[in-house]
C-alpha cells in the first residue's frame, strides 16, 4: 500500500513537472552564452567578469532585439565601438563603466580601446 502511494505521488509530480519544463523558453543560438575562447579573448578567464561584460550584450540585444548588434558588441571580446555604444544606450553609470573597463583589461589581456565618446548632459 505504502509503495502504491509513492508511485502515484511521483507519477501525480512527473505529471505536473512536464508542462511547467515545456512550457520554458527554449534555447536559441542568441541565448546561449559566448564562450570565452570562441570570442578569441586572450586575457584570463573570469567568470563573474566574464559573465557581466556578457550581459551588457544581452541587454543590449533584448533592447534592440537585432542579431548584429549582438554579434557586435561581443566583436574583439568585448573591445569595439559598438560595445561602448551599448554601454551608453543601457546608461551604465560612470562608476561601473570604470569596473567594467578592468574587466575588459582582465579578459582581453590588453588595454581596451573601445571608443565611448562622454556622455551629453
């Protein structure tokens, strides 16, 4: 008997796990994450650096929801104008740009050179 409910406890949670899982986005080349090397970055991998220069990209993309933009902003990992552009559209405050640069030193192994031209007030 005590077995009996078990398996119609799990078959009751399998049941209503499938549509939830279903019903989640799924993956598309845009989602998935760059990968460190495939964007040629010659610095040192850092996750957490790695991870946020990446989500400047991505929302960058989800506010213009255009693939080349994407595509360039993570050119050169992470070091072109079009990065410096989403930088400026997504009104990352200065401070944090300041972080961000270190961070594009670490992954990049280099200097950035970006051109982000001041912000107009």
């Amino acid at each position: 008997m005590m077995c009996s409910r078990k398996i119609k406890i799990s078959v009751m949670l399998f049941l209503v796990l499938i549509p939830i899982f279903t019903a989640l986005p799924h993956n598309h080349n845009l989602s998935k994450r760059s990968n460190f090397f495939d964007l040629e970055c010659k610095g040192i991998f850092n996750k957490t650096m790695f991870f946020r220069l990446d989500r400047i990209c991505e929302d960058c993309y989800q506010l213009f929801r255009e693939t080349s933009i994407h595509r360039l902003c993570k050119k050169d990992c992470f070091d072109s104008k079009w990065f410096g552009e989403c930088l400026k559209v997504l009104l990352i405050p200065p401070e944090e740009i300041t972080n961000l640069q270190h961070f594009l030193r670490v992954v990049n192994g280099s200097p950035i050179t970006f051109n982000m031209s001041p912000v107009q007030t």
